[in-house]
C-alpha cells in the first residue's frame, strides 16, 4: 500500500510556510482612528438580509428587510406594522429613509407615504408635505441638518422642518435602471450634486443656479456612491477607483494605494469626516483631503474584521459621526475610537521584559521579539513553549518561568535552560508549573507553582519548597499566582486567596473566613493591599484583613473578573474580563472592544511598564495594547441619549392585552383606565451598542434609591392601585458619572368605583345605616316582645282571669245550693273550666313561632269549627290550600285566628244557620280569609246586666293592625266576613307588624 504521509521534506516545507503566514499576522499596527460593532446579526436568527438602515431624530433604528420596514430600539426588533397598530396604507417597502425633522420617508409600489413620528400618523390633506405623498422617490439624502428628496417627476426638493423648497428639475425620463450600493445624491453647504440618467447635475445653493454635465461614456453605469468635497464632488466607481469633477471636468485618480481591477464594494468603501475623505480598503485605513486635489495625509492599518468587509454590502448610511453598514449578514456600525490604542497583534500574550532595546512577548508557543522601530516577529530560534512571567534580573539577563518546565533564562536575547536539581531528601511534590518569579537574595529566587512556593538555587540549581518551622510547607497544594518579596516578608496570592509569612509565622490575610477566593495579582499602595481577584473584582484591604473594600461592577468597575494591575503614579490600571479599567483617586474609567481596544479579555501576568519610555504594554487574548498612561487618566467627551420608552403593554381584568406605541409614549404622563391590572414598560437603548452609558431606574414610592436596569430593559408594574406612580429613568455615562441625563414619567391610574370617595362614602352610609336599622330594628323587637308579654297577661287577666272568677263564684254558690240548683251549678262550673283551658289553649298556640305555618292554622281553625258548631248541627265546609307548609307571620297568624274565632262565635250566637262555609287562601302575596253561613243574624236586645258587644268592630280593628281589609255583611250566598292580607312578598323586613 503507498504510503500517504508527506515526508519530511514536505513537513519542512509547510512548516516554513506556516511560519511565514503566521508572520504576517503578528504585526505592530499603528491603529486607525475607527472601530466597529455588530448592531444586530438580523431581523432574527433566521432573517439575516439587510438592505436600508436609517435613524430617526429619536436615535431608533430603522431597517427594510424582505420589503418590510422594522424598527429596533436597543433592545427589540418590532415590525412597523405591529408599531403602526392599524392597517397600513400599503404592503411592500422598497426604499426609506428619516429626516432629521421626525419623517419617515416610505417608498412602495403605490408612491411616497410619509409617515410622521411626532403625531404617530400618516401625513394628509392640509400637510405642507401632502402635495408629495403618492409620487414615486428616485433617490434621498440625509445629513445632520438637511434632507434632499428627487422624485420621478424631475424634481429635486429641500426639505426643512415646517417647509419645501424646489431646487431644481431634472429629466426624469432618462435611463436609470439600478440602485447603488451608496449614494447618488450628495450635498454640502455649497453644492447639491445628483447623478440621473448620464447626467451629472449641480445646484449651487449661493446663487440657486443648476448646471448639467454628461458623464464619459460608460461611467454612469458602475457609479457606486458620489461624495462632495470642496470645489467638487469625488465619484467612486466600481472596480476602477475614484473620478473627481472639479466643476470643469472628470478627471482620474491614479493612486498607488488602490491596485488597479482589485476594488469590490464590498471590501472597500469611503466616507466624508469632517475636513477628510477616510478609505478603507483591505486592511488599510486612509485620510485623504477633502478637496479636488485628493492628497493623502495618513495611512495605517485598520481593526476591522476581512469578514465583514466582504460581505455583500447592501447599502450604508452616514448618522452624526458613525456609519450604518446594512449587509446580508446583519448591521454593523463604524464609528470613532475614544482612544487610538497601539496594538500588537501577537496571538494571546502572557509576560514580557524589554532587554537591549528590544521588548520579548511571552505566550503559547515561540518567543515573540519587536526590535525598536521594527516589525514584530516570531522568535523561532528559540524553543516553543508557554513563557508566562518574566523577572529582570540584570541588564543583559532575566528569568523565565515556564508553565511546565519551571524556569529559563533569556541572556542578550537568547533563551538558556535553567539547570534544576532536586535533592532526595525533599519529599513534598515538585510541580514545574510555575506562573511567577521573584527575586529573594542575590542567589535565591522563589517561584509561585502549582503546587506552592519553591526556593531556587541560581548557583547550584537546587529547588526547595519553602517551609516554616512552625507550619511546615505552608503553600502545599496551592495554586500561586503572584508574590512580593520585602524585608518584612512574603506576601502572594493563590487560589485561595491572600496570605503572608513573616517571622516564621503563615496566615491567611484575606479573605479572613474560610472562603476560598481566586486572588491573581496583588500590589500595595501607601497602607492599602489592592487585590485582583475572580468574583469580587478589585479588593482593597489593609495588612490585617480585617477592613475590606469590595470595589465591583456596581461600583462602576468593567467586570467582577481582574487579571492583572498596576500602579502608574498615582493611577492604577486594571485588565479585566471584559475591559480596561483605570482608577485615579474615587473615579473609575473603563475602556472597551467599541472604545478601540483590539480585544477586552485580558491575561494574567500579561503587564509591564517601560520606565524609559514611560509606555505601559496590557496583553490578553489578541497581543498587546501600549499607550501612555496619562492619556487615559481623564474621562472622554461623552454624549448619552435621552431616556425614551419604546413601548408599553397593558394588562386588562378582561385578561385582554393591549400594546401601545404611539407617540402618546413621547409625553411625561401616562393615563391608564381604571380596569388595568399590569403595566409592562419597554425603554429604548440607542447607541447601547457603543458601551457608552448605563441605565438606571426607580419607581416611587415603591423604591427609595435607583437601581441598574434589566437587560431587557423593562420594568414591570402589577396589582397597581390607584393614584400616582414615578418612574424616573437615569441615563449615565460609564466614564463619567457626573455626566446623566433623567426623565420621569408620571403613571396616573384611574381608581375604580370601589377606590372613589364616593363609593366610601355610600359605603359608610350603608354601614351606619344598616347598623342603625339593626338597632332600631331590635329595639322594635324588644318593645313588640314587652307589648306581646302585657297583651297575654292581659288577655289572661281578662278572659281566663274572668273565668277562673266565674268558677270561684260558681263554686261558692254551690255550697249553699241544693237539688236542681246544685247540679246547675256543677254544669257551669265545668263549662267555665272547659272555656278556660280552650282559652289557654288558644293563648299559648298563639305566641308559638313553632306554628307559624298555613296547615297549622287551618288545624286549628278546623278544631274551634268542631268544638262550637258540632254540637249546635251546623254543618261546616272548609276550602283550604293544599300547600299547606307555607309560612305566616306570627302576628297575621293569630290575629286572623281571634277574626276568625269571633266570627264562628258570632254564627253561634246570632245566626239561626245550619251550613258554615270557610275558605282559607295564601297565594304567596296574600292571604283571604272567608267566613260565610246562611243563616239570619239577629242582634240580641242589649240587657241591662251584660256588656254591649264588640265583635265587629274587634274584627275591624285587628285585621286594620296586621294591614288588611275587613269587610262583613249580606251576600247573594249568606252574610259574610272576609279579611284580605297582604304579605309583602320581597320585603317582608319591611312590614312594621312583623314583631307584633
């Protein structure tokens, strides 16, 4: 079988190839003034095309995708239509672009709809713009101040704020079959320059003349974007570079910089600045004057990524000092750096030393070596290996330590082994992975590994670990990433955390409990240990441990994460996990990824200060920055946005959501109605992506101090009361504190009728009344309870009172009775006891709640009928409901039981009948009572010895008392007495006899 595998010829060949590829990348780059960052990688994961960006006067961010327009605040992308709330005027986007006034200028298939973002509606008739909706735009310019629209009508409008003013016409009919990647109309303070159709037209706006050039054959059509400088307008054209009409004529750039056939609009571009033209092109940044003469002033090499540059670039658009880049691979902005960082592109770095003029990078792999005014290069003549700290030692000579071979020796730019012997005797185990070097005495150096500290021998090269004859070998098993060496003792850090060892006695400093802390650096200023650990970012203690300042992220620190620090002057400078941070007195300055720096992550040990210089070199992840360090002792000019709400959601009882993003959301008060029950509330982040500023909130008076605002950046408010609630919103510069702006919002909930004073009001009305009725209602009990006990003693005073009093008399005169006499008197006696107990009887049946019903009443009725009329043959017919477990009021009860009871007396007293007929009627609402016989009543003559009688008018008095009508004489059937009862069905709380 043939063998596969290249011999070793061809290995060292692709490895000399490797060398010189890897050569090439590690090169010190003067940086360019300008960085970059992804806004968005698309609308969505899926949805990544980009072909218009524009923003508004709010700094909101609008995009066409797919032919929809969307908008995205900082946080959110939301589609225009969802924005919108109503049906749109339209369906498909082809162009856009905002003014600077609060117009979005929308391009469809039916014409230009104009869509203004201060009232939140579309312009209409009456609009100074109306006249223009409906036509069809050619092409737009926008600048800070100014907005230029060509229509297909041959017209070319300025547009201000509350005006128009036609510049010009132009000849719309001409050809014009595609749209450039950049722009065809262009302005300046002097000049207006549109590119239609072959022609090349000029509007002067000092003397308001238009003039008309055609463009050399074939130029038109590779034209990609017009930019005016002074005395004329420079024209790129694809693949061939750049044209200037200086007002006269077209006229070539040959430029040595730009190779000929090599220019794609997607790895080169250009913009105005101020006074220049910046090109970038591959990987090379340029200034050029911003005039006919097109003269080079600076040229270096940019940080932009290849890979973004040669994405299909769809469209870009200048806004204040940054550009938008719209790409099928998302949209990216390009704006200026804070601060231009030297950068030295050496792969991740680990420590350096600078020996004989020539500064040496440590890190994976060779030996990194930049030569005084040379290109950085790749030390290969030495071995490959991890070189992670570096100790001067003398002039011409420092010490390596190696993670994994312990130690080396760097002598005149040459690396030398280090010798190493370790005795027999030492029994604790060696670890060779050392991450750091300090010098002890002339011949002793201690190396922080794996494993603890070791004592190294320069003479012999013998390593001990270093012990205590108190605690023995107190850093076994340690991690140990820094040490300081003093008179005093030894201080270092691990992954423990800090401690030290002076006069033969080890402790633990900090943390002062038994935590554990990843510590990876430390150093002392005047009485304070600073301390950078993993977790708690920058700790600032004393020799004790005891008072520790923990200084984190929210305390303005870049991340919680330090690496590496170091004291310049006065200043201490921090490489962080997510940043530079710089601290100069109480003030903390962080620098980012979008402020110029190459890379944010730093790496340990990666620091150093050149004294003769007086540059400080910070290494992580992409090489080395190098800067003076006074220039970033101070903050940079910031400008931070207004706080503005992007949105708002509101919960409804009805469990029915609505979203609100009208312009309702610009005014500082927010109405909700009275049935809401939750308020979401979306903020707006523009610019978030440049790491300018942070955004903090509070709510009053539900929180007393502000706090960081979500990621998200939505508060939510639920189970809202009613009144007031403040929501102010602190925007901050991250460099400078002092430098904030703040808006507040006023929520205002409508109460519902439960939380008016009104409904307290009827509440307390309700409440005292019904308490009131409940008294009062219990002192007519208690008064109708005393009128019934005098009533039955009453009615037994009299009535068995007076029977008792019959049977006494009775009695007596029995005694002196004889015969026939005598047996009459037995008779009556036992005729006044019968009535008495009869009487009894009906009394205590009476204040019996227990029968309170109808069939106990016509019982009753039934046995009075027997009981009387029985005996005297009167036949009696009773008509009686059969529901007969319907209820009565007592009082109704027994005072229709004594009517009743009067009229069966007064038929066996006066009427000569022989037929009774008796009805009793509850019909729910009311009750008839009927008695009727056929008999004559004949009124007894009144004797002197008897009382006249009073049954009728008895009659008529109780049936007026329980509220019913009496009525009693002759019929076509008989005399009759009927009573009719109304019950007061639904109130009957009402009827006034009910505790009678």
């Amino acid at each position: 079988m043939k063998n596969t595998k290249p011999d070793s010829r061809i290995r060292r060949l692709a490895f000399i190839v490797l060398l010189i590829l890897l050569g090439g990348h590690c090169a010190y780059l003067n940086a360019a003034p300008y960085h970059y960052t992804q806004i968005l990688p698309g609308i969505d994961r899926y949805h990544t095309m980009i072909t218009q960006t524009s923003k508004d006067r709010f700094g909101m961010i609008w995009m066409l995708s797919g032919g929809q327009l969307y908008r995205y605040d900082g946080v959110n992308v939301v589609p225009f239509s969802k924005l919108y709330g109503h049906p749109l005027p339209f369906y498909e986007v082809s162009d856009f672009s905002a003014d600077p006034w609060g117009y979005l200028w929308i391009g469809t298939r039916n014409g230009l709809a104009i869509f203004d973002l201060k009232t939140w509606t579309f312009v209409k008739e009456g609009h100074y713009l109306n006249d223009l909706v409906g036509i069809r735009a050619a092409s737009y310019f926008k600048s800070d101040n100014a907005f230029y629209l060509a229509d297909w009508q041959g017209r070319l409008w300025h547009i201000d704020a509350l005006s128009k003013q036609l510049l010009f016409q132009f000849d719309s009919h001409a050809v014009y079959e595609r749209r450039p990647i950049g722009r065809m109309l262009v302005a300046d303070r002097e000049h207006v320059w549109f590119a239609f159709g072959d022609h090349l037209y000029e509007y002067d706006r000092q003397t308001n003349r238009k003039r008309s050039v055609e463009f050399p054959e074939g130029l038109f059509s590779r034209v990609e974007d017009l930019l005016p400088v002074k005395g004329g307008v420079l024209i790129r054209i694809y693949s061939q570079g750049y044209y200037i009409f200086d007002g006269t004529s077209f006229r070539y750039l040959d430029r040595s910089q730009f190779p000929i056939n090599d220019f794609t609009n997607w790895n080169h571009w250009s913009f105005e600045r101020n006074d220049k033209i910046v090109v970038f092109h591959e990987d090379k940044y340029m200034e050029f004057s911003r005039d006919t003469a097109f003269r080079l002033l600076n040229e270096s090499r940019h940080q932009i990524d290849e890979q973004i540059l040669r994405k299909r670039l769809n469209g870009w658009q200048q806004e204040g000092d940054e550009c938008l880049l719209s790409t099928d691979g998302g949209l990216f902005s390009i704006f200026p750096t804070k601060i231009s960082f030297d950068f030295i592109k050496c792969g991740s770095a680990r420590g350096m030393i600078k020996q004989n003029g020539t500064f040496y990078f440590g890190g994976y792999g060779y030996l990194d070596a930049l030569p005084k005014d040379k290109d950085l290069r790749l030390y290969t003549s030495e071995p490959e290996n991890n070189y992670y700290a570096f100790l001067t030692l003398s002039k011409d000579t420092a010490c390596i330590a190696l993670e994994g071979d312990f130690l080396c020796y760097l002598i005149n730019g040459k690396v030398m082994p280090a010798p190493l012997h370790i005795p027999s005797h030492v029994n604790e185990r060696f670890s060779g992975m050392a991450y750091c070097v300090v010098q002890q005495m002339a011949d002793t150096l201690l190396v922080g590994t794996y494993n603890g500290i070791w004592k190294y021998a320069r003479s012999s090269g013998k390593v001990y670990p270093l012990v205590c004859p108190k605690s023995g070998f107190f850093s076994r098993g340690m991690r140990v990433q820094s040490i300081a060496y003093s008179e005093a003792g030894i201080t270092f850090t691990t992954d423990e955390g800090y401690f030290c060892w002076r006069n033969n006695q080890f402790r633990k400093v900090y943390p002062t409990d038994q935590a554990k802390l990843n510590i990876y650096a430390h150093t002392q200023f005047g009485d304070s240990i600073y301390l950078a650990t993993k977790g708690r970012g920058l700790v600032v203690t004393d020799r004790s441990g005891q008072h520790a300042q923990i200084i984190g992220t929210h305390e303005g620190l870049a991340s919680n994460t330090v690496y590496q620090l170091i004291w310049v002057d006065s200043t201490l400078f921090m490489g962080t996990h997510e940043g530079l941070s710089i601290r100069k007195g109480n003030h903390l300055y962080n620098y980012y990824h979008t402020d110029g720096l190459p890379f944010e992550e730093f790496n340990h040990q990666a620091i150093y200060y050149d004294s003769d210089t007086g540059e400080l070199f910070m290494g992580g992840i992409g090489g080395y920055i190098r800067f003076q360090p006074a220039k970033f002792a101070r903050p940079a000019d910031t400008y931070i946005d207004t706080p503005m709400i992007a949105g708002t959601s509101l919960g409804m009882k009805t469990n029915r959501y609505v979203d609100v993003y009208a312009s309702q959301l610009l005014q500082d008060t927010i109405r909700l109605p009275s049935d809401a029950v939750w308020l979401s509330m979306d903020f707006a982040r523009p610019n978030q992506y440049r790491q300018i500023y942070r955004m903090l909130f509070k709510i009053a008076p539900l929180m007393d101090e502000y706090q960081e605002m979500p990621v998200s950046a939505q508060i939510n408010l639920s189970g809202m009361s009613a009144g007031n609630y403040y929501i102010s919103v602190k925007v901050q510069a991250i460099n400078n504190r002092t430098v904030e702006k703040q808006r507040t919002w006023v929520i205002y909930k409508a109460p519902t009728f439960t939380e008016t004073l009104t409904f307290y009001m009827l509440l307390i009305l309700i409440v005292s009344g019904t308490t009131g009725f409940i008294l009062y209602e219990r002192a007519r009990k208690i008064k109708g309870e005393n009128r019934l006990r005098k009533r039955i003693s009453r009615d037994l005073h009299d009535e068995v009172g007076g029977l008792l009093t019959g049977i006494s008399m009775q009695t007596d005169l029995l005694r002196l009775k004889t015969g026939n006499t005598r047996l009459e008197s037995v008779d009556s006696i036992g005729n006044y006891s019968r009535e008495a107990i009869q009487m009894m009887d009906d009394i205590i049946w009476a204040v019996d709640s227990r029968n309170n019903q109808q069939g106990s009443l016509s019982d009753r009725m039934k046995y009075l009928a027997g009981q009387l009329l029985e005996p005297m043959d009167i036949t009696v017919r009773f008509e009686v409901d059969q529901q007969e477990d319907r209820k009565i009021p007592q009082v109704i009860r027994q005072n229709l039981y004594l009517i009743y009871k009067e009229a069966i007396h007064n038929v066996c007293k006066h009427a000569r009948a022989d037929t009774v007929h008796v009805k009793l009627h509850h019909s729910g609402a009311e009750i008839e009572l009927v008695v009727r016989d056929n008999g004559q009543h004949v009124e007894q003559p009144a004797h002197p010895s008897r009382r006249p009688g009073h049954g009728k008018r008895n009659m008529r008095v109780r049936a007026e008392q329980i509220g019913g009508r009496y009525k009693a004489g002759y019929t076509a059937e008989g005399y009759e007495v009927s009573v009719i009862v109304p019950l007061y069905k639904g109130h009957h709380w009402m009827n006034p006899l009910k505790y009678f």
